[in-house]
C-alpha cells in the first residue's frame, strides 16, 4: 500500500514508518521538523541522541534495502501538501503532524494560536487535499483520549446512543477537553466527520491514549534509528517523565492527589494499532473511531509502580505530589471502551514489571542526557 506518515520524523511516527516499511509498504514520511526547533525553543532535548531525518532513512535503507522517501515541508502549505499528493497518490494518510502537548498550548496566547492555527488548518489542508487529488485515499488521523475529558459515564469509542424525550438517536460522544491542544483535535474531529459526510471522504480517529516506552523491535536495530524520548516538563508525559525522574535520582512529579486517570498504551502497540487501521479501512464516507489504548491507570498508581521497579534495583525513588499545575479533576470516575481495535486483532503489550525494567534500562543508559533543570514543570493553566 502506498502510505503517507504526516509527522513521521516523530515520536510516534518514526517507529511507524519503519514498521510500516518492514511489513513492505511504500511509506513516505512528510515532515517540517518543527519539533527539533521547539526543542531549542525550549532549550531541552530528546533523552536519545536522535540523527537526522537523511541519517534515519539512509540507515534504514542500507540495513534493510527498503526505501523509505521524505517530503520536507508543512502541511499548512497547501502548494506543498498538493505536490505530495501528486507525486505519491497515497492509498492511506496516517496524520501525526500536529502539535502534541498540552502544556505547550497552555503557555500563552501565541502557542495556543500557533497550537490551533497548525493543527486545525493543517488537517483541513489534508482533508482538502484528499478530496481534490485523491479521493479514495484512507485517512487515518491520530486524535485523542483527552477530547473526552473524564466525564462520570462511561467514555464510548466516539459515538453515543441517547433516548431523548422518547426519541432515541446515535450522536458523537460529548467532548470536554483539557487544554486547548485537546480542543484542536475535538475541532478537527468535527471537520473530519464534516468532510466525510459532504464528500464521502474516508476516515479514521484513533482517539490515542498517552504513549510509553519508546523502542519497537526497528527502533533498536541501530543508535541512527533510535527513537526520540521527551521528559521535560512541556513535552514529557506522565509514565516515561516518572521513568527519567527515578533514573537521575529526582522525585517523581505526581500533580495534585495523583487520583487523574488516564488511557495508556505501549508506543510498540501504537505502531501495530496503525497497521490494522490501515488493513481494514473506513467505508466510504464513514467516520470511524477506535480508543487507541491497553489500560488505563491513575497517575499516582504509574507512580507507584515506578517506584517499586526503581527500587529493586535500588535506585531508591521517592515519590512527590506536587500543586497541580493544570486545571483538572483528580478525584473521577473513569471507563473507557477499547473493543475495536481489539476485535480487529490488537494483542496488547501489557504494562508489566518486566517492560518497566526493559524502559528503565533504555532511560539509564542515556542517564547522562538529561537537563536537570527541565524536569519540573513550568506552565500553569491559570
Ligand atoms: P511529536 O511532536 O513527537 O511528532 C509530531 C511530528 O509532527 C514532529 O516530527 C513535527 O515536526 C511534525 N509536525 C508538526 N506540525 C507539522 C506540520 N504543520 N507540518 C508537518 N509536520 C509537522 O508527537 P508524537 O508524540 O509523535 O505525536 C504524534 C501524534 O499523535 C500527534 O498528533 C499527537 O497529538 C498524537 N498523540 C500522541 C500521544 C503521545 O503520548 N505522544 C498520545 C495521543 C495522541
Ligand atoms: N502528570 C503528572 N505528573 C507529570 C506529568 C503529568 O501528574 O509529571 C499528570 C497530568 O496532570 C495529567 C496526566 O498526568 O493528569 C497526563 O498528563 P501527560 O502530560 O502525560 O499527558 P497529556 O497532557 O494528556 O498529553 C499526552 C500527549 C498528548 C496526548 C495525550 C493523550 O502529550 O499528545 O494527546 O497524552 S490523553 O491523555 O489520553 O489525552
């Protein structure tokens, strides 16, 4: 299949384009490589050396004799999202280029408008661009648990039954985001959903969870493959932030009670998720959506489990529940439905003792890496 990867030089995307390549795909990987500058925006880095994108695909191709092409340029660009288009005619169009932290939105009025002005248009772009150029293309878009928020009823994969005043109907599952990175993916979720019901677009939402981990079984053929690994305060999340604290001997930052919930999943599970997203496509003009997750767990519960790993092999780690610095509930109900992707043959990568412990010996050996002084976090929602 001829498969484009928005945002493959990312955390997310680079392990599935190589993935994706190794089980022969023709994969191209469209990127700005706004993520390496926002790194020096912020004066931090990925825990792993990360090469570049030439020195990525370069290697990958000497090692597997597979050709992996790159497109680099902005998806907000139309002329150049047209000449992608034109030159690859993608069967499917996995769409990871967006601006992901929450944090980052939250920073003030101009990351917020640069948050929403790239991720709304640029999906609108690529919408555009699949109904003029081609129009069978499989969109497959990576959303967001977090479009939910932690309502106290149980989260449904994107759509609702409501019985209302005696009339029953199936609508999409009530958003109530948390920053306004999570309101840009409600937003493009209802462009989406828009174009497939006007032009017979084809799309799928995988509503993610937070990913950990960051090896797949391509990532560590080779250090040029290496994946990136973040575990600032801006963009770290929650399970491998803990991972690095325990390693440089910090506390690990657990906001407020700990009591937020939140849906996880492996980054190997990610890649496999895309791939059977991509084997059975949307329907024309259907707007599918999966809960791209393994398990949930409450962010005082992955502390704890950090801990206990970190401890047996006597790294001594101490937990801290620090003020909150989001506006969030920490005491809620939290079910979330994820049969989908199962159903199609999803085989999860449970979050076991063992694969902490393979984590942590990835975050201890680049223990030197990291800057001490952005782990804490900075950026207040108030
Ligand atoms: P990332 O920041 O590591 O990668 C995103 C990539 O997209 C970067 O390489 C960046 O340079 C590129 N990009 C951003 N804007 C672009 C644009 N306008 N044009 C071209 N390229 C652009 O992020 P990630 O962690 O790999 O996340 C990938 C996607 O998955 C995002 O849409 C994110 O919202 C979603 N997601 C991530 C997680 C997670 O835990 N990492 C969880 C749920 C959903
Ligand atoms: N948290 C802590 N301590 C930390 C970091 C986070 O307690 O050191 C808490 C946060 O307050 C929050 C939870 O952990 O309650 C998750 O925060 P996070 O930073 O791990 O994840 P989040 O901001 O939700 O964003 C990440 C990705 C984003 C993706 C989202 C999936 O950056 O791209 O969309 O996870 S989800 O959470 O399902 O919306």
């Amino acid at each position: 299949m001829r498969i484009v990867i928005a945002g493959g030089d990312g955390f997310c995307g680079w392990p599935t384009a190589l993935y994706l390549s190794k089980q022969g795909h023709e994969v191209t990987i469209v990127d700005n490589l706004v993520r390496r500058k926002i790194d020096n925006e912020l004066k931090s880095n990925s825990l792993t050396p990360i090469f570049s994108l030439e020195e990525r695909v370069n290697r990958w191709k000497e090692l597997t004799g597979k050709k992996i092409n790159t497109f680099i340029g902005d998806l907000n660009h139309y002329d150049f999202l047209s000449e992608v288009f034109k030159q690859t005619q993608p069967e499917a169009f996995v769409h990871f280029a967006e601006q992901r932290s929450a944090p980052y939105s939250m920073m003030d009025r101009e990351h917020a408008v640069y948050t929403q002005s790239n991720n709304v248009i640029g999906n609108l772009n690529v919408l555009y661009a699949i109904k003029e150029f081609a129009p069978d293309c499989h969109l497959i878009k990576l959303g967001t648990m977090g479009e939910y928020g932690t309502p106290n009823i149980d989260i449904e994969e994107g759509y609702i039954e409501i019985e209302h005043n005696g009339r029953k109907d199936k609508l999409p599952y009530p958003k109530q985001p948390g920053s306004f990175y999570h309101l840009s993916k409600v937003h493009d979720s209802h462009n989406i959903m828009f174009a497939c019901k006007i032009w017979g677009i084809r799309a799928t939402d995988l509503n993610q969870g937070v990913v950990y981990g960051l090896h797949t079984d391509e990532t560590v053929m080779d250090p040029v493959l290496a994946n990136r690994l973040d575990y600032d305060g801006v963009y770290g999340t929650a399970l491998n932030r803990f991972l690095v604290q325990a390693t440089i001997g910090h506390d690990l930052t657990v906001y407020g009670t700990g009591g937020q919930t939140r849906a996880f999943l492996n980054i190997k599970d990610t890649v496999r998720c895309i791939e059977i997203a991509a084997n059975k496509p949307a329907d024309k003009g259907e707007f599918r959506v999966f809960n791209q997750f393994t398990e949930y767990f409450s962010v005082g519960e992955l502390a704890e489990k950090v801990q206990k790993v970190g401890n047996e092999i006597g790294l001594g780690v101490q937990i801290k529940n620090l003020e909150n610095p989001r506006v969030e509930a920490e005491d809620h109900y939290y079910h979330a439905v994820n049969t989908k992707l199962r159903d199609l043959g999803l085989e999860p990568n449970l979050l076991t003792d063992e694969v902490l412990h393979e984590i942590l010996k990835a975050t201890l050996d680049n223990k030197t890496n990291v800057i001490r002084e952005n782990v804490l976090p900075t950026i207040s929602w108030k």
